[in-house]
C-alpha cells in the first residue's frame, strides 16, 4: 500500500511545488514511480479548481515531460492512467468536529485522451480531501523528477512530511511495507531482504537527488526486528535545485546589480530565469557603458529584448528590431501565454532534442535567447505554434506590441 498526501498549492502552476496532506490517505495497490510521478503532476495541475470544477485538463505532451518520460509514448500513459483510475484511495481521518470518518474512492473517477488534451477528475469526496490543507508536506516536482525508483520516492514523499520534526517516529515494519507497497510479498517479510531490496538501494538514491538526507534505525524483539524509523536532515548539498522558489537566483552577483538599478524582484529573477544568467549580465554592462541613457531599467529591458549589442544600438531605444530579435520577441509572448507547467515542459522537451553538449549548454545558460540554438528555437515554435510568428500590431514607436505578460512570470 503506497501513501499518497494531498496537495495544496499557493497558485497552482506558479511553482513546480505540490503540498501534500499527510493526514491518514492511503492508496491500495502498487502505484509505479511513472505512476506516482503522473498522480503529483495530476494534482499540482488541478490544485486551483479542485473542488470547483468537476473536471481537469493538461496537454497530453506537457503531462508526459512533466512526470519526466517520452511524450510520443501514448501507450504508456493510457496505460498510467488506467492504473490510476484503478487504484482505491482510502481515508481515516478526522473531520473538523473532531468525529471519525473512512472513505473509499477511486484515485481518478476518470481520464481521457482526446486531440492531444488529457482530461480527468477526482470524485467529490476525494476531491475535498486532497484540497484540505491544515496537515501537509511540501514535495518539489524539480526534486521528484530526480528520482528513478519508486521505492526511493515513495520513502522520499514519506519522509519529507517530518522534515521539521527530524524523524519519522517509529513504524511498525508491518506498516512501513504497506507504505513502501510491498505488504503483500512473503519475500519482504524477512527483514534481511526487506533491507538489502528495499531500505538500503532508497536510502542511497533519497540522500543522494533530493534535498533531505535520512538514516535508518531500527528496533528489536529479541533478535527480531519490529520497527524502524528514519532520521531526517535537511541536505545542503542540493541549494543548485532552487526548490526555495527564488533564493538560487537572489543570491548571484547579477541579481544584485540588477536590484542595484532599481529593477524589481519579480522582473529580476525573470530575465535571469528566461534569458540566463550571462546574457543578462552582457546587457547590463552594455548599459552602463552608455552613460546618457535617461531611464537604465527602460533601456535595459529594450536591450535584453532585442539583444543589443556593439555601439550602433538605438541610443534612444526607438529604433525597428531586427529579425532575429522580432523572433526573439515573438518567442516571449508564446512563452508568456504558456503556463508555467508548460513552460517547464517546452524547455524540457527543446532540450531532450539536444544532440549536442555545446547547444544544451547554451541553452541552459541563455534558455529561449540561446544564440546558438536560434534556429532550432524558431522551428520548435513554428512546430508548436504555427502562428507564433505572425505579424503583431505596432505600436506608434515602431515596436512590436507584446501581449501581456502572465502577472507570475
């Protein structure tokens, strides 16, 4: 029996976060890690409208990049989905009168397929369940697209709920197999194999991807063992993963310059999230090198915008943009209409069409303003948009008016 938590989430889709309820929900049977991955993806997409919307959407290709798997394998997500809405979710739980209550409901009431679109719902009951959030733990999509075992994500998920107590408390091992899904093999009642198949091989990957680090202890009967528990620190080793939602960023040298200038918080760690961290410290010494220049935050964004460079720059930022950065630009608005799961998953899937190590490392530094993945960038948009590059109207400065930029951009 796998333990799957409810998720709240302070705006759905603004971050890459699922808060989970720990209160007492189980699910029977033996969710796969593809499985578990999709069920949080599921969730953190539907978390807003959980309980005022009867049924949820999410692009078939966003969902599978998201969960961390080929997006063109249709098969294998019918199939994940079919275990899901197959899969019993069972409660025990108090409720705000502090009466008892139990309840059963399929994971997914139902799930389809239909022009590259992947709807669902929760039944009514569950639904209100998942969306309680008075008991819950943080669980960091970044963070479980890391993990390649479900044993090891489940242990993670199971974990990471008691992060600010330190330990999980003792478990009877009787409990921790249901937990862990594995309640129902006679080869893991033997404590012996439970530990070399499944406690061991866990830990190593929970310690070694996530942000926590855990230690097992055990307690004994005799020479039996009865119960474990783990001990829980918090790994700084994993800063790289940002899963602060913006301190990664705040803390590099460019942000502050950018801050420095008067730009905001929010239009900061933007730019350094879309464009990379040495494109926006190239623009930022283009501009002060021109000291004229009346309003530095204008011209900075016009200089990020349309990629200035060299000394035949628009000194008052007027001038038409080039091809390169009217595509440029036009790739921003496409971004800016996409939410931010599916951003998340278009950088994923560009990315994963990287053959080679010069062009991924230029994206991950300059995302969709990487100069050498210009063209590439243009054909993946035409691809996934055709209109993405159709004229848009002007402005009465000759600038190509931007559509409105997502407020949580």
């Amino acid at each position: 029996m796998n333990q799957v938590n409810d998720a709240k989430l302070s705006g759905a889709l603004s971050r890459p976060s699922v808060k989970k309820n720990v209160a007492a929900i189980h699910v029977s049977g033996k969710l796969t890690l593809l499985q578990r991955k999709l069920s949080n993806v599921l969730l953190l997409n539907a978390y807003d409208t959980l309980v005022s919307r009867s049924s949820h959407k999410i692009d078939a290709r966003t969902l599978c990049v998201m969960a961390g798997y080929n997006s063109n394998d249709i098969d294998t997500l019918k199939a994940s989905l079919r275990g899901l809405a197959e899969t019993v979710a069972e409660w025990d739980m108090l409720d705000e009168k502090g009466r008892q209550e139990w309840g059963v409901s399929a994971l997914l009431s139902f799930a389809k397929l239909k022009d590259g679109v992947c709807e669902y719902a929760y039944s009514p009951a569950l639904a209100e369940k998942l969306h309680d959030p008075k008991v819950f733990a943080l669980i960091n999509l970044n963070i479980q697209r890391q993990f390649s075992g479900g044993h090891a994500l489940a242990l993670y998920e199971n974990c990471f709920r008691f992060v600010r107590t330190g330990s999980t408390g003792w478990w009877s091992l009787e409990t921790f197999r249901r937990l862990m899904g594995v309640d129902g093999s006679e080869y893991y009642l033997s404590y012996k194999h439970l530990n070399a198949k499944i406690i061991k091989p866990a830990v190593a990957e929970v310690n070694k991807v996530s942000d926590i680090t855990i230690t097992p202890e055990i307690r004994k009967q005799g020479r039996a063992v009865t119960d474990i528990r783990f001990l829980i620190a918090r790994n700084p080793q994993l800063s790289i993963l940002d899963i602060d939602d913006g301190a990664g960023l705040r803390k590099g040298d460019t942000y502050a310059q950018l801050t420095a200038l008067g730009v905001s918080d929010r239009l900061a760690r933007q730019w350094l999230t879309e464009h990379g961290e040495d494109y926006v410290r190239e623009k930022l010494d283009y501009v002060s090198r021109r000291n004229h220049v009346k309003s530095p935050v204008r011209y900075l964004r016009r200089a990020i915008d349309d990629d200035y460079a060299g000394e035949d720059a628009p000194a008052d930022a007027a001038a038409p943009p080039s091809d390169r950065a009217r595509n440029l630009k036009a790739v921003q608005r496409a971004v800016a209409a996409r939410n931010p799961t599916q951003r998340d998953a278009d950088r994923a899937l560009f990315r994963s069409r990287l053959a080679d190590a010069v062009l991924v490392d230029d994206f991950d530094r300059h995302g969709w303003m990487s100069a050498l993945n210009t063209q590439g960038i243009v054909a993946f948009w035409q691809e996934l948009s055709p209109d993405v590059f159709a004229p848009s109207p002007r402005d009465d400065t000759g600038e190509v008016s931007a559509q409105p930029r997502d407020p949580k951009l």
